[in-house]
C-alpha cells in the first residue's frame, strides 16, 4: 500500500513539475516563476502541518497521552 502510494506521487510530480515549469517559462520567459511557484505550495504544506500538530498536540493531551517534540 505504502509503495503504490510513493509511487502515485512520483508519477504525479513528474507529471505536473516539467508540465507547470514549461507553461510558465512559455508565459514568463523565465523559469523563476515556476520556482516561485513551487517555492509557494511548499510554505504552504509547511503552515497546514504546523497547523496539524498543534492539533495532534491538543487530541493527545485530551487522551492524557504523553506528547513527544
């Protein structure tokens, strides 16, 4: 399960990395953009898991179960 899971994933990004790199070096001229880009969606996963795991912390408080950092 795990292995068809890390391979969908890197099926998906070496599809969508090259495709979002040449549309936006086509419309920009340059590749920065699509680093920008990429540079973006990853602060982004970065703030959704900061987020998750306040929220893990708070359930596995509730449930009295010690919370490692």
């Amino acid at each position: 399960m795990i292995t068809g899971m890390v391979g969908a994933a890197g099926g998906i990004g070496g599809f969508f990395v090259p495709n979002l790199l040449g549309s936006l070096k086509q419309l920009t001229g340059t590749y920065a953009a699509g680093f920008i880009c990429y540079a973006i969606i990853g602060i982004i996963g970065f703030s959704v898991l900061l987020i998750a795991r306040q929220n893990w912390k708070k359930s596995l408080a509730i449930n009295n179960m010690p919370v490692k950092v």
